[in-house]
C-alpha cells in the first residue's frame, strides 16, 4: 500500500522518481502475489532520552574554497523537529551537517550541543567499512547486545537477522556484500547507537523495498529531531513538516510547511509577478510645481522690452519706406544697414520677452 501510493503520488513525474525503487515496486507487486520471501526488516530499536536543550546555532557562518555557505545562520532545535534539508548542489547541505554534528567547525558564531543529544549521522561516506572485516564483527564493535524499543534486549546476530542479514552473510567478509547491503549495515550501525537526533542524508538510495518501507514506518513515529535530505520528494513530504532552504551566497531560508506547500506557494507567487507583468504601469500622477513668480527687476525687464520692440518694428516700418522713395545709392546703402541691424536688435530683444513671458505664465 505504501509503494502504491508512492508510484501514483505523482505520475506526470514518474521519470524522476528513484529507478531503483520503481523496480522494487514492480518486485513487492510481485511477492504480494504470494511468490517470494515472506521476511521483513523491524526497526525499532530505544531512542535515547532527550533532554531540553538539543542544539543551538548561533549566528554561524562558514566558508568553503571562496563560496559563502552560512552567513549569521541562528536556530534552535525543539523537540519533535522534524526538518527536511534542501538546495542546490553545492549550495553547502553537507557542510551545514557537518557543522551540527561537530565534524567541521564555523568560521564564526557557535553550536551548542545539549548534553543528552546523541546524533545518528547516515550519509554517503559513512560506507567507509573494513572489507576484511566479518559483517557480523561490524556490528559487535559498537555493541553485542542491543535494547530494543519495547525494553528486550538481542544479540548483535539477532539484530542482523533483522535486518535481513542471514547467518551466512553474517560471517561472511563485508567485502562480498553488495552495494545495498553495504547501505543497509551501514544504517544498522547509525541506528544501534539509539540516537535522538537523527540526520539522514540521501537515505533510500539503493536500499531494498522492505528496508525503505520500513524505515519510513520508524521514522514516522520517530520521537527525536530528524534532518532529511532526499530527492525523494514523496518521503520529505511525508516525514517532515519544515524546511531548510539553502538559497546560496549564505542564505538559509526556514520555511513551516512541507516539500509540496513550499512548491505551492513558490508557484502562486510566480504566478503573481507574471500577472504583475501584464498590467500597464500605473499613470505617474504629475507633480505639482509652484508657480513661478517674476521678481520686480524681471517685471521691468519685460515691460521695457515690450516697448523697445514696438518702437524698433514701427522704425523699422518707416525706414522701410524711405529705401522705397530714395533715389540716392549711398543714402539706400544707410538706410539697408540701419533696417538690418535693428531687426538683428528686434530679434535679440524678442527671444528675452519670450523667455520672460514663460516664466510669467507658469
């Protein structure tokens, strides 16, 4: 039922969800049909008790190879959190991690670890194993008996039975593991420390359909902190119910909400700007400028340039009539050069009682 409701969450992306679980899913339709083992892993090992400071962040930022990953990031955890991690690549999820669980260390601010706070940390290079080493040697290493939820207690073989890991591949070499199993012991080995505060990173890749089913049914009533990253958006929509968003140049987004509310509301607001788009820009109202007032020195100026050019156009009228009645040359040569240059003055006098009378009327 739940790789059902996996495989038809979101059809019109089935081509990205995980391939390996895709087959799986085809696999348990099979078995289901009652062909097949009948086995399945049970994970519920003791949550240790989890006291009421967890983990603080203070004001940390952090830099890798010239790239901001963290800059004046502050949270608190509470109890319950249950957070999934997400960004793009190189965008610093790993390093954000590392610095929770104390493995790296900020530039600047501090991290405060609660001192019943047991981190369980799965991640990719967590793979680091002894392929010399016997599988079931693996486990004895951190603990030959284990305290189950309920309060019994098994031994470290039984515990790999669990986990699907029968006798013979317990005394076995890990070398001769595969790589899901190689995946599945190394959650074995995060989870047998009876961790508080779990953080998984990309947890069901290559892991086997009944390993993924449940450990989803473990994490779902999981009482401690739980950081995820996984591009399995089912599993993050899932199992948790607040997002880490890593926005880059040092930026951490929390966003209260799932993977799917966070996606909605990402659309609603593009879907807002390209209608923003489309509306014309809104009229600017014209500012209002005062009016312009002539001073008294101006007022004279235009008054007098008023009448300087009335007399210089009547002047010009009548010495255009004597250049008409004239008969002497050397008289009409004056009376030429006298007309053009009190047009000259006309024009020279007209272009200031304009710009005067445009400031008048403002």
């Amino acid at each position: 039922k739940k790789e059902l409701e996996w495989m038809r969450r979101i059809p019109q992306a089935r081509g990205t969800k995980s391939k390996s679980r895709i087959d799986a899913f085809y696999d348990l339709e099979e078995r289901s049909r009652g062909n097949g083992p009948k086995d399945q892993v049970k994970l519920d090992v003791k949550v240790s008790r989890q006291g009421n400071q967890i983990l603080e962040i203070h004001d940390v930022s952090k830099s890798f190879e010239g790239q901001q990953i963290l800059d004046n990031f502050s949270y608190t955890f509470k109890k319950g959190d249950k957070i999934g991690l997400t960004g793009k690549n190189g965008t610093g999820k790993t390093t954000l991690l590392n610095i929770i669980t104390g493995e790296s260390k900020p530039d600047a601010g501090n991290v405060k670890k609660g001192d019943t706070t047991v981190f369980g940390y799965y991640h990719q290079s967590g793979l680091s194993f002894i392929e010399s080493e016997r599988v079931i040697d693996v486990v004895k290493n951190i603990a030959e008996y284990i305290t189950l939820a309920d309060g019994s207690v098994i031994t470290a073989s039984q515990l790999l039975t669990l986990f699907l890991f029968p006798p013979k591949k317990q005394h076995g070499f890990v070398s001769l593991l595969s790589g899901g199993e190689k995946k599945r012991l190394h959650l074995m080995k995060v989870l047998i420390k009876n961790p508080n505060f779990l953080i998984l990173d990309e947890p069901t890749n290559d892991l086997d359909i009944d390993t993924l089913n449940v450990l989803e049914d473990f994490l779902e009533n999981y009482p401690g902190v739980l950081i995820l990253v996984s591009h399995d958006r089912y599993l993050v929509d899932k199992l948790t119910d607040q997002l880490f968003i890593l926005e880059g140049n040092g930026s951490v987004r929390i966003f209260n909400g799932n993977y799917s509310s966070y996606r909605e509301e990402a659309e609603l607001i593009r879907q807002a700007e390209k209608e923003a788009l489309k509306k014309p820009a809104p009229t600017a109202t014209p500012k209002v400028v005062p009016k312009y007032k002539l001073s008294y020195k101006e007022k004279l100026e235009l008054e007098s340039l008023t009448r300087e050019i009335d007399v210089l156009e009547e002047e010009v009228k009548t010495l255009t009539i004597q250049m008409h009645t004239t008969t002497d040359t050397e008289e009409l040569t004056k009376i030429a050069a006298t007309v053009e240059q009190k047009n000259a003055d006309i024009e020279q006098k007209s272009v200031r009682w304009i710009e005067l009378s445009e400031l008048n009327e403002l």
